[in-house]
C-alpha cells in the first residue's frame, strides 16, 4: 500500500496515496489513531448500544435508535449501495477497512476507553452510514410537529406562528459566496461557519486527501469517508447551510394485538403479531420484535420495536406502558378559553391526544435506501462547479443550500437532499393514518436555485430558495447583517472574512430594547440601567458590561414570560420519549421566539410592559457583577462529562441571533452549548490562501498538543492557514496503512464467513510485545496469570516460550489488526500429562480472545476464531484430539468451550513446578477435550503458508 501521511503545525492530517480506495483506507487509520474515543461513541450511538458504557443518561437516544432502527436503515442502504454504486461501496468498505485497524492503537492513547472499561469495537461495511444517519436524524426538526400540536391545543393554531422560529435543536450555519468582481484577486471566495453543539472532539475534522484523482482539503466528518460539506479541491470550492426544510412525517397510528383483538397497551412483554390500521380501512401486518438496552448503572431494558408501512414507531406514549384508552374521539377543543376548535373550527378527530398514541416516523432513507454516499466520490473528483452540481443531484440527507464556486467564475447556489411531496397538513401537523391524503407521492423536483446578486450570496437558514421546502426557519437578521456587510467593499480578501464571522451585533436587541424606552416611573436604579441599554451599541462582546446587562434583563423577561399563565399550560407534563424534550420545553421556545413574542400586536392577554417592567426592576435591584464573558462561557458536550474542564472553558462574545452565532438559552442559562463548529474561508483562485480553524483541534485525545491548541484561536476569531505546500508538512512516522505484521509468513489463514480474514501467525516476542504485554496483564486476563508483569518479563517469558520446541505461540491477526493469543503444546511435556492420560495425537492450547467493543461481541465471534485455530491443530498440525485446562473460575470460558464441542473432564490440580528457568505454582484447573468428530472438521478449504509447519 503507497500511503503517505503528513501533518502540519497544527497536527492536521495531509494523505497522499496511489489511488481513492488506499486514500480512504488512510483516511480510516487517521481518523481511528486521532479520534478514537470519539468515533466508538459515535458507532454505539448509531446501533442504539451507548448506555452500555455511558450509563442510564444515555438510555433515552439508544431507545430512540433502536426504535427508529437507525443501524437497519444504514445496512439497507449500504446493502443498495454495493448494488447501485460498488465503487463507492467498495471506498466505503476501505475506509472502514483502516478505521478497524487503526481502533487498537487509538483506543491505547485515549484514557476514557479505561475509565468506562471498554474496549474498541469492530466497525462494519454499514458503520459510516449509521454514523451519518445518527447524526443528521434530527436535523429536519420532525419534533417540533409534537410542539406544535401542544401549542394547537392550548393556544389555538394562530398561536403556532409566534413561536416558528430557528430554535431548540436546531441546526443552521452562515454561508456566503462573493464573486470575483468583489474580491482583491479578482476570484471568488466561499466562506461560513456551521452552527452545531458544541462537542469535544469536535465534529468537524480538518483534512487533506490527495491521490493522482484529486487533491482535496476540506471539513470531514469523523466516522465518515470524504468530504462532504466543505471542501476546496483546487479549482472549485463547495460549502452547505441547513436548508431548514420539512422532509420527516410523524403519523398518529391505531395498532392492536392479534389473536384476542385488543389494542397494544399491555406492555412489552405482552407479545404476538401486531396489526395497524391504514387509509384503507384494512389492518395490515405491522413488523414487530423486541431488543435489550445494557444500562451500565441499571438493569437492562427491553424495548419494543414496532414498524408500519408508515415507517418505525418512535412514540408509544400510554399505549405501549397501558392506561387510558388513546382512541377516544376527542374533538381536539382547545383549552385557551377562545373557545375555537383546535383545527381552526374544522371538528376533525385528530386521533386523541398525541402524546398517549403511538406515533411513527416515515423519514427519505429509511424508503428509498439512499443516504446519498453517491454524492462523495463525484465531490471529491469535481473540477468545475457543474461536477459540484452533479455530485448534489445524488445528494439525500439532510437537505441543504449548497454554494459553490470554481476558478473559470463558475457559481452555484441550489438546494440538495430530497424532500417527498405530500399534503400541506403532512408537513406542519402530525396525521391520521386511517385518513387518505396522506401518502407520498414522489419527490419534490427539480430542487429550488438561488441567484447570485450584485456578486453576493448569502445563506443563514432564513427564507430563500428553500422556502417552498420548509415550514421554520431562522429570522433573517443574520443574513441581513452579512449582505450589508459584504456589501460595503470590492476588495475582500480572503484574510478579511475572518471580521464577518465574529461580528457581534443583535438586530434582535430592537423589540426588547424599544419596550425598555417606553417605560415610565421607574426606580432611580432601574432608570440608569434603562439608560445604558439604550446608549448601548447592541454589540454582544465578551468584554462588555451592557451585554451582560442587557442579557440579564432578556433572561428575566422570557422567564416572566413563560410564567404567565396564558402559557404556562404549555408547561404541562407530556409523556413523549426524553430525546424529544428540547422541543417541547417552554421556556427555550420563549426565548428563541422572544422578538416575535414582544412584536405581536396581542399576545394572550399578556402586559408585556409589565413584564418587562418588572423584568428591569429585578435586574437593577442585582445588577450582573461582570462582563458578558463572564457568564457567557463556552459549555461543550462530552460524553463523559469532566467538571475538571467547565471552569477552564473561555467567555465567548456572540449570541443566538448574531453572526457570531454563539447560543446560550435566556432564562436558562447564558452557557454556550451552541456555536460555530469550525470556520473556514475558501479562496477559490488562490487555494494556498485559504483559512479554517476548529473549536479545539486536530486531535481528541487529551494528553496530545494538538487537542485543544485552535481554542485560543476560535475564541479570538483566528484563523489558521491552509497549507497545500507538501515541502512545508511534517511526514508522520508513528503510523503505518500497513494491516498488522503483514510481511510475516502466515502459518495458516483463512476466512470466515461473516467475520473476515483470520492469519495465523508465529508470535515474535520483540515485535509483538506492545500487543502482548497489554493482553495478559489486562484485568479481563486474570486466568492468565500474568497480571503483575513488567514488560521485561513478558518479554522473558515469550522468549523463553519460542525456545522451546514443544511449547508454542501464535497471533490471529484478523482483518490486519491482532484478534487472539494462541498457545499450544505438547501434553507430554507439559504438567497437564500428570492429571489425565495422554493418547497420540493429542494437543494443548491456551486461548485468550483479544479485548473486543459490542461490535464484535456479536454472535459467533469467539467461535469463529476458534474455529480458525481448530482447523490449524486438526488440519494443518494433523491432530486428533485438542486439550484445554481453563481456570474453574471463568465460567465463561468453559461456557464457550462447552459450546463449541468440548467435552468437560475431571477438574484437577495441575502440580507447582520449581525449576531454575521457570516456577509456575500449582493450579486448578478444568480439564476439557474436543475430539475431530466433536468439532465436525473438514480439511477442505484449508489453506497454509508453505513451509510453516514448524514444531507440533
């Protein structure tokens, strides 16, 4: 394999290798070394398994993934992918190839896999799809149909549009594109930020890739091959935003058991086929199964998993735990006191209550098989921006605004992604399944354009091409402000963007600021805090005390505000799944929504003026002791949350609606959670000027000096440099693209099915001591006896074994990265021959499986790899019977023995030996044989290295 990796001073990754599947393998092994940690939760989070080892906290997302069937959905369609597109299956299929070797290396430098007691996993064909999918699932806000149908019901449907705002768990960005007769080289640049969580690792992975195909540097997303979202390949640059478009369906749907005739509501457990009711009128069969979620810190949890023709059931409510009946014929009358019908008189049964009746998803890739990986490799090949524009037309999940420009003036500006077409109800409300009208019919196309005007283009998740699309989007004060800014000048230059990205004006300021100068017969206190607000430049810097004030006042308003009883019955319990919670919260929705809120020209009754009156006066009498980066500090997720870093996170300036996007949530807190997950500046004529930096760095691993070395700069607003120069990189020695000893003779090898490759190989004691002396002194390896060594003495120890011609040692190296210690010996001159009687043909083994993650603790594992080092002894070494004497202690180890054949023995005591070169004390232990007709062999197939029969 030709693979070169180089980094630059930042520790970003620059790989060079003869063609795209060997650069996607690098890709993989880069990543895995880097971010390890970070790519295992994000593996576990897709398969619905992260409670395993993060604990109850993590219970309700790995519910959801295993309702919504998210690892299904991503092996359906890598299953259509190896059919449609077997070359971008086969990239995919590299890249996974090198995270799966490079994970053992990873997992050794990252110190949570010890704190949690987990060991990396194995990572399939389908992984970066269920990473992707995860990640993006809820990027089209289908939750917020359950808001809006509380708000229905309590407010009436006028009341929806007050709060149809960019708001909880929403996803957006900045984007622009200037053309080159606004730009100092007379080119275009691409520039932006996307705004995400916040998370450490961060989400977004600086890197190169570089074949004799293309040469492309870009934002990855860990997990998953290429680059998808922001990317420069030297004639033409590619960035995204969220097109905040509609695309996710949520139907009401009526279930029951058959065979007694009830509905499902008597619990998981309850069992037998399920039945749902369609437009049809007729009950048809509905896929049902049951699936146990290990809680680290709790007893496992079963989970029903239901599907319908709709799509996956993610909302069971009452029904699924029992209670009351959820199909009454509710009227769905609002309790707002208006008197008016929920569905604006129209006395529709909606179904019941939403939250006490089974809802289901009905989401793109889980009915087409199409994530759109299509798109990845036509990305990574464009030249022009009619490739980019090629390359989206594949383009599935999620839907975004694309912007684009290439080096002979090429633009573009387009939507991407696929959206079905179904009723206007489909797309705000959720809906009766036993109503027709509901279906999809097709796809929405072709995908709305922008238009480039007056050399600027400009995307902030705010109406434009996508609007026939969507249903909320973001207020357009971020876009507003970014056009006149970009508008006031003909020589940007790419250096110049970095301004943009850290403006700090609030727009939004005006509406609050305007009910402050309104106000009459305040306290002196509260006059002088009026008057600074109102003398403030509504610019949210971190070093300002009006900021903080003006915060403090905004936070005390929205907690009014949702105090009010004309919407604190918003506030009301439901019984929707913990995942969906961020949208249903009141007062988040009051905050995001507070410009709409203190506009409206009546708002319930509400007297705004004393709200905010009141919300003055609470303020002046505790004024904020600091400044706005006082409290205002950067708060990011980490799956295993450490306290040891939130007093050391930096104040940032920004806020929600500023360009500097950085969102806390008023009235909650002024932490950031929210914010720009990288920023970047793509010089199209000049590429060796283009900038980018992430919130912490190239590495996730703690102890590096690349984990959080760009936080000082992100903070700042810096940028680093994009280097494009190979003479100006590092090469990076530490890793090899090489599977693992793959210029050693394999004595045997062979492959498995559902598995992979298995070679066997000699043990080296020198070469291999780094894996060996980690494997016996693990805690996991106990029965081995070798928990206390130094790596001196394993080494001694194994030397000593391969001096010896009747005693022998081997790895089972799988896929290219070690799996298993395999031992054998000869019984009659070992210990064991004086506790039972030894025939010809006979011949010992020790086993120790290597530490596997959930991934490969799935059925047949261990099996497998025993059956490997079975078809060795009985074919290759020719031998009739093999002898194993495991502790009596590891239950199960004799579990797995006894299931693959083995008979079980006497148990014995195996006698001390007390010789100069070895003391081994006396041992218990449980004898077990499996015999050449137990195991079922067959020496067909059986294929070894030539002349590697050393030894018996």
């Amino acid at each position: 394999m030709t693979v070169e990796i180089y980094r630059d001073a930042w520790g970003v990754p620059h790989l060079r290798a003869a063609d795209a599947r060997e650069l996607a393998h690098a890709q993989g092994l880069v990543t895995a070394h880097d971010r390890a940690w970070q790519l295992e939760v994000e593996r576990h989070r897709a398969r619905g398994t992260s409670a395993a080892f993060l604990g109850s906290d993590a219970l309700g997302w790995d519910r959801f993934a295993r309702q919504a069937r998210l690892d299904d959905t991503a092996r359906r369609c890598f299953t259509a992918l190896e059919r449609r597109d077997p070359e971008t299956a086969a990239w995919v299929r590299a890249y996974v190839d090198g995270v799966n070797q490079g994970l053992p290396e990873g997992a050794r430098r990252a110190p949570e896999f010890t704190t949690v007691g987990l060991a990396p996993g194995r990572w399939e064909p389908w992984t970066p799809l269920g990473v992707w999918l995860a990640t993006h699932i809820l990027f089209a806000g289908f939750p917020a149909k359950l808001w809006r149908e509380e708000v229905v019901r309590h407010l009436g449907p006028d009341a929806v549009g007050l709060f149809a705002t960019d708001g909880p768990g929403t996803s957006g960005s900045n984007g622009w594109l200037v053309t080159g007769e606004r730009t100092a080289t007379g080119g275009p640049v691409v520039a932006g930020d996307p705004h995400r969580y916040i998370e450490a690792p961060g989400v977004y992975q600086q890197i190169r890739l570089s074949c004799p195909e293309f040469d492309v540097i870009g934002l990855a997303v860990p997990g998953v091959p290429g680059i998808a979202h922001f990317g420069h390949t030297g004639t033409v640059a590619w960035s995204i935003t969220n097109a905040m478009a509609d695309y996710q369906d949520l139907y009401r749907e009526r279930l029951r058991r058959t065979g007694d005739g009830g509905r499902v509501g008597d619990g998981v457990g309850a069992g037998g086929p399920v039945e749902a009711l369609g437009p049809d009128g007729v009950w048809h069969p509905a896929s049902r199964h049951t699936e146990i979620i290990e809680v680290a810190d709790g007893d496992p949890v079963e989970v029903e998993v239901i599907e319908t023709d709709r799509g996956p059931v993610v909302i069971n409510g009452d029904v699924i735990n029992g209670g009351t009946d959820p199909y009454g014929d509710g009227d769905g009358d609002t309790d707002s006191g208006s008197g008016d019908n929920a569905d604006g008189g129209s006395g529709r049964d909606r179904g019941g209550d939403a939250s006490t009746v089974p809802l289901s998803l009905r989401h793109p890739p889980r009915v087409t098989e199409d994530l759109g990986f299509s798109s990845l490799l036509p990305l990574l090949r464009a030249r022009r921006v009619a490739d980019v524009d090629r390359a989206f037309d594949d383009w599935a999940e999620p839907v975004n605004v694309v912007q684009a420009a290439d080096a002979e003036g090429g633009l573009l500006h387009r939507v991407a992604g696929r959206v079905p077409v179904r009723s206007e109800e489909n797309r705000t409300r959720i809906v009766n399944t036993w109503e027709p009208g509901h279906e999809w019919r097709g796809w929405y196309a072709p995908m709305p354009r922008g238009t480039v005007d007056d050399g600027i283009a400009v995307m902030a998740n705010q109406r434009g091409p996508a609007t026939p699309l969507g249903v909320e989007f973001a207020p357009p004060r971020r876009a507003t402000r970014l056009r006149a800014l970009l508008g006031t000048r003909l020589d940007w230059s790419a250096a110049d963007m970095a301004a943009l990205h850290m403006d700090t004006h609030l727009a939004s300021a005006a509406p609050l600021l305007d009910h402050l100068a309104a106000l009459d017969d305040l306290t002196p206190e509260a006059v002088s805090l009026r008057d600074r607000l109102l003398h403030w430049n509504r610019h949210m810097a971190a070093d300002s005390t009006e900021a903080a004030t003006y915060a403090a006042v905004r936070g005390a308003v929205v907690r009014r505000l949702a105090a009010h009883p004309a919407l604190a019955r918003l506030t009301e319990p439901r019984p929707y799944p913990e995942v969906f919670r961020p949208w249903l919260a009141l007062v988040p929705r009051v905050a995001f929504a507070l410009e709409s809120l203190l506009r409206a020209e009546e708002l319930y009754g509400i007297d705004r003026a004393e709200v905010v009156r009141a919300a003055v006066e609470e303020v002046a009498g505790d004024p904020p002791k600091g400044t706005w980066g006082d409290t205002h500090r950067l708060a990011p997720w980490r799956a295993l949350p450490d306290p040891s870093y939130d007093e050391r996170e930096p104040g940032l300036s920004g806020d929600h609606d500023c360009v500097l996007c950085t969102s806390a949530v008023p009235g909650l807190t002024d932490r950031a959670a929210r914010g720009p997950a990288a920023r970047y500046v793509w010089d199209v004529a000049r590429r060796e000027n283009s900038l980018w930096v992430v919130p912490f760095g190239a590495s996730g691993v703690p102890d590096s000096p690349h984990h959080r070395d760009q936080l000082p700069l992100w903070v700042r607003g810096d940028l680093v440099p994009v280097v494009t120069d190979w003479t100006e990189l590092m090469e990076d020695r530490t890793m090899t693209c090489e599977p693992y000893a793959a210029s050693r003779e394999a004595v045997h090898e062979q492959a498995v099915d559902g598995l992979g490759t298995v070679r066997v190989l000699r043990v080296d004691p020198d070469a291999d001591l780094d894996v060996l002396h980690a494997w016996v002194t693990a805690e996991r390896a106990r029965f081995w006896g070798m928990g206390g060594f130094g790596r001196e003495q394993v080494l001694e120890t194994y030397r000593h074994l391969d001096s010896l011609d009747t005693h022998h040692a081997f790895l089972a190296v799988l896929d290219g990265r070690p799996a298993a210690l395999f031992q054998t010996y000869e019984p009659a001159a070992d210990r064991v021959s004086e506790c039972y009687e030894v025939e010809p043909g006979d011949i010992g083994v020790h086993l120790l499986i290597a530490p596997a993650g959930a991934g490969d603790e799935r059925p047949g594992y261990s099996s497998a790899l025993l059956t490997a080092f079975t078809v060795y002894v009985m074919g290759v070494l020719d031998k009739r019977r093999v002898v194993v004497e495991p502790d009596p202690r590891n239950e199960k180890a004799i579990a797995r023995l006894t299931r693959q054949g083995f008979v079980l023995g006497p148990p014995v005591v195996l006698p001390e030996i007390d010789l100069p070169e070895v003391h081994l004390p006396a041992k218990k232990a449980q004898l077990a044989f499996l015999t050449r007709e137990a195991a079922g062999f067959q020496a067909r197939g059986v294929r070894s290295a030539k002349g590697a029969r050393r030894g018996a």
